[in-house]
C-alpha cells in the first residue's frame, strides 16, 4: 500500500506532532546514512542531538496537550497550577 502523506483531519496540535516526529525520524535516517558512508563522529554526534532535540520537541507537546485535556475540568484554582506546570515543562524543551 502507498503512503499518501499525513491524515487531512488531524488536529492542530496533532499536525504539529506529526511534523516533529517526522522531523526526528529524518534526523535519525540522516545518521544511519552517516553511519554507512563512515562519516566522521562529531557530525555523526551533531545529526544524534538533532533526533533528541526533535523528540524532546515532540515530548513537550504530548505533555501539553495531556495538560490541556485535564486544565479544560478542573476549577480556576487548579488551572491556574496547571498553567505553571506547563511553563515549567515549556523550559525543558
């Protein structure tokens, strides 16, 4: 079966997933070519910290969303804490 590119309906947020995590398996391609055509091991490293920066892009938005499903049930009081965890989070990206 052929591949035709992302679902059309998915959500903002999920798009956005989407895009990082295909950013990240493109960095990660990028080091097994490296690999194979015996690149020297500081580029190899350099292409290794953008996979986990793209991950850890895409983990911070996972955690996000999770946070804004749970912020939309609770009272003013524990929005508001929710909101500080979540620039808490936004600080380890």
């Amino acid at each position: 079966m052929k591949d035709h590119g992302p679902p059309t309906d998915l959500t903002p947020k999920r798009q956005q997933l989407r895009s990082r995590l295909a950013r990240a398996h493109g960095h990660l391609h990028g080091v097994l070519d490296m690999i194979d055509t015996k690149r020297n091991n500081e580029d190899i490293l350099h292409q290794v910290n953008a996979v986990r920066a793209a991950l850890s892009r895409a983990t911070t938005l996972l955690l996000d969303d999770i946070m804004d499903e749970a912020q939309g049930a609770l009272p003013a009081p524990q929005r508001a804490a929710i909101d500080r965890l979540r620039a808490a989070v936004q600080t380890l990206a």
